[in-house]
C-alpha cells in the first residue's frame, strides 16, 4: 500500500490551499483521511470520509475545511480555506482499508502547510 501526498506550501492567514493524496496497491478501501501534528505535538485527527457515506471533521476546522474523495481516482482532497496560523503542522494522509481498522492502515509521507500571520 502506498499513499502519496501533495499541496502543502507557504500561505497567509485567511488564505486556501488544497491537499491531495493517491493510494495505490489496494483494491479498494474503507475511508481515507488527514492527521496534522504540529511541532511538539500528537498526531491529530482533522478529517475524514468513508468511501461511502458522509465526511467527518473534528470540531476547529468545521466550516472551514472540506474533505472529499474521487473513487475513480483512488484520491482523497482536502480544501483548506481561512486558513489560521494555528493550522500550521504537517498534514499526514491514511487509508483505513476495513471497517474494522482501529488505526490507520497506512500513511502518506507528510506534507507542511504553514500559515503565516
């Protein structure tokens, strides 16, 4: 299994940016999704979306991020807008191949987002 990961970059408060990630080595999946950590702490849950059925968020970026995914393209998206400093962290994409999956099954290799206030 392979998650490859691509978007981060250097944006301004209030500004957008717009992550992707592509597995391959699987047929099919149960949800894929993004962790963040910050420097000096956990690995955070910021959303995830099961290949069927509706996406989830965890609470500080409701209203703001949306995550989606293209089954045909084995990729899942996350659009990040009003983007806030405290947003700054590296942003691992994982694939949860079952229901069952407790922990993710598989992570992409990182990718920085940094804010800038």
């Amino acid at each position: 299994v392979q998650l490859v990961e691509s978007g981060g970059g250097l944006v301004q408060s209030g500004g957008s940016l717009r992550l992707s990630c592509t597995v391959s080595g699987v047929f099919g999946f149960y949800a894929m999704g993004w962790y963040r950590q910050a420097p000096g702490q956990a690995r955070d849950l910021v959303a995830w979306i099961p290949s069927i059925g509706s996406s989830n968020y965890t609470d500080s970026v409701k209203g703001r991020f949306t995550i989606s995914i293209d089954l045909a393209r084995d990729t899942v998206y996350l659009q990040m807008n009003s983007l806030k400093p405290e947003d700054t962290a590296v942003y691992y994409c994982f694939v949860n191949l079952h229901i069952s999956s407790t922990t993710p099954d598989a992570w992409g290799q990182g990718t920085m987002v940094t804010v800038s206030s």
